[in-house]
C-alpha cells in the first residue's frame, strides 16, 4: 500500500518586522500605485476551482494595503 506523503510545511506569516517595512513602503506609494498594490495583492488571495485558501503573507499584504488605502481615502 503506497504512503501518503507528509503535507508541506505552512508558509511562516510576515514577522512584525517585515510588517512594519511593509507598512512604510505603502505609504510611500502614490494613490495609483497603491490601487495597483492592492489589486495585485487580492488577485493572490483569490480562491481559485481548487479550493485552496491563499498564504497567511498573502492575506497581511492585502490587509495592510486596504489600510493604507483608507487612510488615504
């Protein structure tokens, strides 16, 4: 009988760190840059026909975009 393999280890979420640096380069973006920012960031947490939900990295970039986005707002 064939085994089944071991599951991939989880991506590591952003450090507080990296947080922090991600937080000041947003706001360092112009408005449409940061409408490009956050785009791309939703397109990578978009639940695709597998059903496999998007890295917890993924989710921190496009929560701290639309953040950012509503400050600006």
């Amino acid at each position: 009988m064939a085994r089944r393999s071991d599951p991939p280890p989880p991506d590591p979420p952003l450090t507080r760190q990296q947080l922090a640096d991600l937080r000041a380069q947003l706001s360092r973006m112009s408005m449409t840059a940061l409408y490009d920012a956050y785009f791309a960031a939703w397109t990578r947490c978009k639940m695709e026909s597998g059903g496999k939900p998007p890295k917890a990295r993924f989710v921190q970039e496009l929560v701290q975009a639309w953040r950012q986005l509503r400050r600006m707002a």
